[in-house]
C-alpha cells in the first residue's frame, strides 16, 4: 500500500471517483459530472494506492471567510487509519481562516464531532424534487 495525497485534479480517474461516491450514496453523479464537481470546487483531496482513487473530499469556499465541505469519502480498507481524518485535515489547511460547515450521513455525525465540527441547530436546505425524497429515506431530514 502506497497512499499519496493529491490536491489538484489533474491525472484522476473520475470514473474510480464517481463509483467511491456511489458506493457511499454521496452522489450518482457519472464521471464527467464529478470531473466538473470537483474542478469547480474551491479545495480537492484526492487519495491515491498506487494512482487508484482510494479518497476524496471538496470544499467550496470564497476563501475569505465562508466554506463548505462535501463527499468526504474513503475506502472501506483504509477506514479506522486515520486517512478520513487526514482528507478533511487538508481540506480545512486549504479553507483555514473561513468558518466551515458540512452535511454528513447520519451514521457519521460522530466521526466530525471527533474531528471538532458541532451541530448545528439551524440549518436548512431545499433539495430538488426527485433528490428530496431521497433524503428523506436516508435520515438526512
């Protein structure tokens, strides 16, 4: 096992991104979305065994004050290593002076409690149609 950590997109299989998110339920978006998800996005960690997407995270921010992180995501293999822990390390580094919010699974409340985040008691979202439904299934609302 060779772990590298990549903060740019160039040279990522955006397919092996898409199947980690779907595996998780974070997204169904295909590869040539993600490729545009996350090049848009304001800080990218990528995780790599061998060039082989094994984690990722986003945050979208204006890198003034505000920013947001989203599909942390890391293969089952590597879980209780630290290596969760070390994506949205780098994605803070790279937000450092802004207040950060995220949304997670409700299984994984703990792990960000962990890693210093709080609850939150007002927030709030509108999600399209055919996506709320969804949420609503898996505990997010």
């Amino acid at each position: 096992m060779d772990i590298t950590i990549q903060q740019h997109c160039e040279d990522i299989n955006w397919q092996e991104v898409a199947d980690l998110l779907k595996f998780y339920g974070l997204s169904t978006l295909d590869a040539k979305k993600q490729e545009q998800v996350f090049r848009n996005s304001y800080a990218v960690v990528f995780l790599l065994d061998n060039n082989s997407v094994v984690g990722v995270g986003r945050a979208l921010s204006d890198g003034i004050c505000q920013a947001a992180i989203y599909n942390i995501a890391l293969a089952k293999y590597l879980h209780g290593q630290q290596y969760g822990r070390l994506i949205v390390d780098k994605l803070i580094e790279q937000v450092k002076d802004c207040n950060i919010i995220l949304y997670t699974h409700p299984q994984t409340v703990e792990f960000y409690k962990n890693l210093g985040f709080d609850l939150m008691k007002t927030g709030m979202a509108i999600y399209q149609k055919d996506h709320r439904h969804e949420m609503k299934e898996m505990g997010f609302i």
